[in-house]
C-alpha cells in the first residue's frame, strides 16, 4: 500500500466513517445494515473497514462504555510519578487490571507537575477507587514516587473526531 493508498479517503469511504462514527447498530450483522446504508455490499464495507485499521485511519473498533450508566461513579484518573525508564513496565502492569480502562504516559511538565503514568481506575464510589489506588502503589512498591487521584465530576466528551455527513 502507498502512501496516498493510506490517506486518502474516496467518497465511500467517508459514508462508512460517518455510518459508523456514532457506534454499530446492535445487531447480529451490523456490517450488513451499514453497507445498506451507504448503498454498497457487506463484503465491500468490510473489506474498507479492515483497510482504514490497517493503514491507521481508523485507530480502533470497540465498546466505549458509560462508567456512570453501569453504576461506576466513583470514577478517578490517578496520575503517577514513575521513573522514566520503568514507566512503559509500570504502565502495562496497571493497564491490564480489570478496574483500570485505560493508562498512558504522558510528559512531566515540572516543576508544577511531575506525573508521567496517568491510569483510569473505576469504582461504585470514592472509597472503591482510593482501596484500589492503595492495590496499584502497593503492586508498584518503590517505583510510586507519588501520585494523586483526580476525580471526575462529569462527562464533558466521550467521542473522537467526527467527519460532518455531506448530506
């Protein structure tokens, strides 16, 4: 594949991304309702759908859950200071508890701020989630040079990138 294969994007292309940027349809074959949708075959959306994750278009397909809906309120992005050269080793560890949906480093911006390992750590309430704060420094032993919990209050975005319809 070139590179204008990988960003350019024709006009089905952009149908499929607008089809799909809000969700699937919860359906047995959403793929099928799609294609219908955007005038092509099943095959064919597939095909493209697997093209634009490949080149990176599309980054990925999931389920983007509302923490707050599923009775999660308790919800707090903790930050870590980790040393540099553990953070990648520190980071995966956390990203693999099953109360803990995403964690990245990101960089210090010192001296006001010297966390490098962000991580979202889920629970029914505050207390939940600072118990289990307690399991990850405890997990992370000498490489927790500090952290914080910083709670959310509410839902601001919970969305990518949407490409307007050219309806």
């Amino acid at each position: 594949m070139n590179e204008s294969e990988i960003t350019t994007l024709d006009d089905l292309d952009r149908k499929i991304i607008v089809a799909t940027q809000s969700g699937l349809p919860l359906v047995s074959e959403p793929y099928a309702v799609i294609a219908k949708e955007v005038e092509s075959s099943t095959d064919e959306v597939i095909k493209r759908v697997k093209r634009m994750l490949e080149s990176g278009i599309i980054r990925r397909i999931g389920a983007v859950p509302n923490h707050y809906t599923l009775g999660f309120k308790g919800n707090g992005m903790t930050v870590w200071d980790i040393p540099d050269n553990k953070v990648r080793q520190c980071g995966e560890m956390i990203g693999a508890l099953d109360f803990v949906s995403h964690a990245y480093e990101r960089p210090r911006h010192q001296p006001e701020w010297n966390y490098n390992l962000f991580a979202m750590v889920h629970g029914k309430d505050r207390t939940e989630v600072e118990k289990k704060v307690k399991l990850i420094a405890d997990m992370l032993g000498d490489n927790n040079r500090g952290h914080e919990i910083l709670y959310s209050s509410r839902i601001l975005k919970k969305t990518g990138l949407r490409l307007a319809s050219a309806k």
